[in-house]
C-alpha cells in the first residue's frame, strides 16, 4: 500500500512539474506588434458588421497581409499571413486576453498592442492591451 502511495505521490508530483512548464513556455513573448482598428477591420467580405475582437482582429490581419488594406498604426507581424493562421487567433485569445481599454478600441476604433506568447516561435496566445 506504502508503494501505491509513493507510486502515486511521484506521478501527481511529475504531473504538477509538467503543468507548470507548459504555463511557463506559454508565458514567453515571441513578438509583439501593433494593429489600428478601423473601419475597413469593422465588417466582413460581405460587408456584415463585425463585433467580437477575434473576428476584427482576424479582419485586419487579413486586410493587412492579404488584401494590402492598412492604416497608419498596423504593422507587419510573423505570425498571422496565412488564412491558417488567422484561424487560429480567436483560439490564441481566449488563451491569453484583452485588456479592458483595448476592448473598447475593438468597438470604437483605434490603436492596439499586440503581444504574442508562445514557445520556439510558435504562438500558444495572443494579449491585447493599449499601447503606452
């Protein structure tokens, strides 16, 4: 019984210490960039309104790298050229969050900071704040 316990104890231990590397490799930033929330990042192909910051955010990337669509404040980033990409960011944010002043620039348009976190380059989430 000693032996189950001791077996158990080691692998609740090994699992605990693989948890915590994985929430320390997720915490890295890899990149950081800026985008400027404007109309053109407002609505869909179809000229439907956008609302939640995943699917703007995903807009102005696309706008960016795929249709050369950009305003003064987006800048060019390593990580969202692809439409594979861009599929993963609403993913990448909920992992990682938006700040409460950058939610509002989702809706009102303007200015916000990009911060990507990931490991070996790969992006495990994205943060959105203002930028100072």
């Amino acid at each position: 019984m000693a032996r189950h316990f001791k077996l158990l104890k080691t692998s609740v231990l090994a699992f605990g210490f693989a948890i915590a590397a994985q929430v320390a490799v997720a915490s890295e930033q890899i990149g950081a960039f800026t985008v400027f929330i404007g109309k053109p990042d407002l609505s869909n192909a179809k000229g439907a309104a956008l609302s939640d910051p995943a699917s703007i955010l995903r807009r102005d990337r696309a706008n960016y790298h795929r249709f050369g669509v950009s305003q003064p404040g987006d800048e060019w980033d390593p990580y969202f050229g692809s439409n594979k990409s861009r599929k993963n960011i609403k993913a990448l944010l909920e992992k990682g969050g938006i700040g409460p002043k950058a939610a509002k620039r989702f809706k009102n348009g303007g200015t916000v900071l990009i911060r990507v976190m990931g490991a070996g380059g790969k992006p495990t989430a994205i943060m959105v704040s203002v930028p100072n």
